[in-house]
C-alpha cells in the first residue's frame, strides 16, 4: 500500500550523502501521504550505504509505527508535529550539514547577504533559541517542533514563504511541497550558510543584500510575474 511512498523517502534521503549533507548516520528525510494520514521516514541509525526501500518506516501523525520492522528515525516526533500544524508542506529533512550546523551553534540568523540567498526567501534564515531545559527534560523531539513553530510565530514568518530553519545549538531544518524539494532546501541552506560565513571573513562589516535586489532576486523566480526557468 505505502510502497511508492517509501520509494519517493528512500529516494529523497539517498540524495543525502551525494550532495554530502551527512556523514555516517547523520540526517532523515520524511515524505508525507495527507490522503491517508502518514508520513514515511528512515529509520533510526540506518548507515546509508545499507539502507533499503523496504527499511523505510510508515508512521502516523502521532509517531505510532503503522507499517515497518524498524525503529523510526529519533527526530520522528519532530516531523510529525510539523506534519500537523504545517498542513502544506510535503517533505522534511533534517541534516547536520558543517556550515548550517555551525551558524546554528553560534545561535545567529543567517543575513541575507545576496542574491543566492534572494533567489529563494527575501528573510534572514531564522535561528530559534536553543531549547528550554524544560523542554529538554519532557518531550524533546516533540517539542522542538513546537520550538520552530514558536520561532515562526515570533518572527512573523510563513512556511510557504521560509522553508528552512537553523534550531539553536542543534542544525537546520528544511521542507517542502514533497521529500525532493526539502533535500533541495537543504541543499541551499548549506550554501548559503557556506557563503554567509565567508562573506563575513573577508568583510566582518558586510551589509546585507539592498532592498530592490531582495525584491528583483525573489520576484523573478516566484512572483506573479516570474519569468526565470522555462515556465508552463
């Protein structure tokens, strides 16, 4: 029943390691079935190189294994609360990719600083607060979910919009309309995380990317009026 589902997440996180986003066991990829109420992802401590179609977990939005012999992912419960709240997005990935997770452990938005970073969202990349000892203490994966979504309201932030997030202390986040554009929102977060860091060792001062750039950069690729790409 699930087996397309599994193919398109087994598919997804196998990028992982090509687009080197992930060393040994770091990282997952979840695609979700809003028809049936589930969403696929890999399973927990699986090395890349051993993983298979038939590994992938099925489970619900409440993290409750529906189909599959393995463990699912750790991060599990943080896919699934975004899964619930996020009813527009279709895929998420989790990396511990070197650049992100190193903006992420400075605790700092990424700036935008040009027009790489304006291609695909006219923010800073948001870096939510490390997480609560509270929150530590209780459900931790479940509650980094509500962490970001936190993070969104505060910054008055849309998911449609920002489709990536660095967690404090912990990595980025990214999703999508399906599992393959999450993995190319990590991608891209990558960079720009890789670029930003540069720009600002050669330019500690550098100022972010003016206004009418943002607005060209972003409106040319999605705005009503784009004209980037070959269209329809």
């Amino acid at each position: 029943m699930y087996q397309e589902l599994k193919r398109e997440c087994y598919e997804a996180n196998m990028q992982l390691p090509k687009l080197d986003l992930v060393v040994y066991t770091f990282g997952n990829v979840s695609a979700v079935d809003r028809a049936n109420g589930v969403f696929a992802i890999k399973p927990s401590g699986v090395p890349y190189e051993e993983l298979k179609v038939d590994d992938i977990v099925i489970v619900d939005f409440d993290s409750k294994v529906v189909e599959g012999k393995m463990r699912p992912s750790s991060d599990t419960k943080t896919h699934a609360f975004l899964y619930k709240h996020w009813e527009t997005i279709g895929g998420i990935c989790h990396t511990h990719s070197t650049y992100a997770v190193a903006w992420a452990q400075a605790i700092k938005d990424i700036p935008n600083f040009g027009t790489t970073h304006a291609d695909h969202l006219t923010a800073d990349i948001p870096c939510a607060p490390p997480t609560a000892d509270q929150l530590i203490e209780g459900d931790y994966e479940h509650n980094t979910g509500q962490q970001i979504l936190d993070c969104f309201a505060e910054k008055k932030l849309s998911p449609q919009e920002v489709e990536m997030i660095l967690v404090g202390s912990h990595g980025p986040f990214a999703w999508g309309k399906d599992a393959s554009k999450a993995v190319y929102n990590s991608k891209v977060l990558e960079e720009v995380a890789k670029m930003a860091y540069l720009t600002l060792q050669i330019n500690p001062n550098a100022a972010r990317l003016k206004d009418a750039l943002v607005k060209k950069h972003y409106e040319r690729k999605h705005g009503k009026d784009a004209y980037y790409g070959q269209g329809c």
